[in-house]
C-alpha cells in the first residue's frame, strides 16, 4: 500500500453535557481527525489528546506536532504491505501513544476497505453487538446524580461507571447503592487516591461493586498491588497500562483483575490487541474504555470491544450521549438489550459527514506524499 495523502483536522465539538472528573470538568471536547488516502479510498482515524495534559501527558498540540515533525514522514519512506511495517518504522519515537494510535487506526480503516472486510473481523473479532455500559461525571449534588443514573437506566445501560475522588466516594456511592440495589455498579477515581486512603477504599467493598478503576497514581503498578491484596472489590487499572509489557508486569506483581484497553492509551489498535491477547489467554477479562470519541473513534472502539475477550460492559455509549450531531452516519443507538451493533459494511462501517466536519474544524493540513 501506498499512502497518497494525509489530511489532520483539529475539531472541536461541544458535548451534550459537562464531564467532571477527578482531574478537571470538559464542555468542549477536541480531537484530531486523521484520514489517509490511497487507491481511491479514505481511510479515518482518530487522535483523543486532550485539551490539556490531565489524563496523560499528550495534549492535542503535543499529537499534532508529533504527527506534523515525525509520523506522518515515516510514510513517506515507502509502501508497505502490513502495518506492522510502519509500526515498526516510528518504533523510534518514544511515548505519544494517542498521536500513533489516530494514524494507525485510520490506517486498519484503509485496509479493511482495501480488503472488503469490516475492520471488526480484520482485527478478529467474533460479535455481533458489545455491551454497552456508560460513565457519569461529578454531579454538584446527590440527588442531581440519581436523577442521572435514573435517566441512564431507563434508557437501557447494562452498566453504571461513578466517576470518583476524595470527599465524593463512599458518601455518594451509599445512596446511589440503596437506591441501585441491582444494577451492575463501578466507580472510577483517574488515580485521585493515595495509599493513605486505603481505609475508605477497603470500606467500598460493601458496596458490591463490579470493579474499583485506577484508584491511584496514573503511572502506578506496585501499590496498587497492595491495594488488591486488602480489598475484595476487583482493581482494573486504565492509566497505569500503557502498553502489553505493562500488562504482563500487571500480571506479574497483581496489580489488578481487569483491564480496561483503551486504544489511544496504549498507542494503537495492533498493541491493543496484543493486550487483548495476553489478557485472553492469562484469563484476566477485559473491557473497552472510552475517552469520548467522535463516532469515528467510537466505530474503532466498537471493532476492537467485539474481540472475544471484551467479557465486560465497554464504555461506549450510543452517539446522543456524548454529542447533539455526531459526524458519522448512522450514528450509534443503544439497542433494546442494551448494546451496540457492530458495524457490517467494509473498513469501521460508517460514513464521515463532511459538511459536519467542516463545521467543527478549527484547523486543517494536508500532506502529500
Ligand atoms: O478514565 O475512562 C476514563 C473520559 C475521558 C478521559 C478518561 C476517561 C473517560 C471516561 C468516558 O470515563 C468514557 C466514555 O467515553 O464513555
Ligand atoms: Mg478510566
């Protein structure tokens, strides 16, 4: 294959509503739009920096740079017939996994299509829907979340995920629990605790919840580890997994039970896989994260989530959670079972509505070969 063009776009969509974590509170949500063209085909992909660097270190500007000065010229060295190849090619360039993951994922659409295949079965995957569950924010107050979670339920999630930090843990999670007796139920701190809350993270265990994720620092294995040893509720790390070395170091030490891939994280849908993989065969199960995509990283993720060892609810929401207009067509919509349907046409299945493109894009440039 030889890559004639590359186009970035930096966009920016306002999301339906606010997203409070641990680590900051998002209204307007940016990306980098990636498309590669070839043979008459386009293929899409998408970076999910930031705005700033609170989840990792990469920011929107760091990806573009990184794309700009380093991957995107590595295309230019030549074709390839594999994508390992040009994995192989910028293998150089350390870190900045989510400005990698945007162009090899674009990369995967272009040669499903290439292949007339679905990306989902190009990357192995086996289902036909995936679970869908969906993550709520910091709320102002209790009854402000309830009202929330009521929402999500009757629309049909199968999985609540608690965004969590100290001093909005326990106290909300009691309630939500009483009032949820049944629901499948998670909270997630994005590394907002220390050691020194080990006692208010064991009392969580009373709660029953399906897992506790990345409790403690965004670059931890080893206490964490300790963590898991005291507390009955499963650990899933996110942060602190960036690439399948550091799965299998997971493993190694029992830093956690589950494992939440998110492709950005670990810089790409190949390393994503290779995480899969060995989690598979280790029998840890599995879940896909989200970082609240566009649909086109959204119509990666659901590719990805339908490898047989995504066994967990997936943070992938249907479209209308996330943003009034998406830029694809058709948009994701929760089926009645409370999944998502994997996509059946060629390469991620869907169709990027360019007018809409257009209208959230702050920046643009095209790279020729
Ligand atoms: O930690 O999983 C996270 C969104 C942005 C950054 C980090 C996270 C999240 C989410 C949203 O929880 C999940 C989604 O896209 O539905
Ligand atoms: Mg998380």
């Amino acid at each position: 294959m030889k890559i004639e063009q590359v186009e970035l776009r930096h966009i920016e969509m306002e999301l339906v509503e606010p997203f409070e974590t641990s680590f900051g509170r998002e209204v307007l949500r940016p990306a980098i739009i990636i498309s590669v063209k070839a043979d008459g085909l386009t293929g899409w992909g998408e970076c999910v920096a930031g705005a700033g660097p609170w989840y990792s270190y990469e920011t929107i500007q760091t990806a573009w740079h990184v794309l700009n000065d380093f991957l995107i010229p590595y295309l230019w060295e030549g074709p390839f017939t594999k994508i390992d190849e040009v994995i192989q090619r910028w293998s150089r360039v350390r870190g900045h996994s989510m400005a990698k993951a945007g162009l090899e994922a674009a990369l995967w659409d272009l040669l499903a299509q290439a292949s007339k295949k679905p990306l989902a079965k190009m990357l192995g995957g086996t289902k036909e829907r995936v679970a869908s569950g969906v993550s709520i924010g910091i709320h102002e107050n209790i009854p402000a979340l309830l009202k929330t979670i009521h929402k999500r339920v009757d629309e049909g999630y199968c999985r609540v995920k608690l965004k969590v930090k100290p001093g909005w843990d326990e106290n909300i999670l009691g309630p939500v629990r009483k009032e949820f007796q049944k629901i499948l139920l998670m909270a997630d701190a994005n590394a907002a605790f220390n050691l020194s809350h080990k006692a208010l993270l064991k009392n969580l265990d009373q709660f029953n919840l399906i897992m506790i994720e990345q409790p403690f620092s965004y670059d931890d294995l080893v206490d964490h580890a300790e963590l898991q040893r005291e507390i009955k509720t499963p650990i899933c790390l996110d942060e602190s997994i960036k690439s399948s070395r550091d799965a299998r170091q997971a493993q190694q030490l029992k830093s956690c039970r589950i494992i939440n891939i998110k492709q950005g994280r670990v810089g790409g849908p190949s390393e994503a896989k290779k995480i899969h993989d060995f989690c598979l065969e280790n029998k840890i199960p599995v879940w896909c994260g989200g970082m609240l995509e566009t649909g086109i990283g959204r119509a990666h993720n659901v590719a990805l989530a339908s490898l047989p060892g995504f066994t967990l609810p997936n943070d992938l929401s249907a479209s209308n959670r996330y943003y009034k207009e998406d830029i694809i067509e058709p948009s994701f919509e929760l089926n009645s079972d409370g999944t998502l349907s994997v996509p059946t046409g060629p390469g991620i299945g869907v169709h990027v509505l360019q007018d809409r493109l257009k209208r959230f894009t702050r920046e643009q440039k095209v790279f020729h070969a």
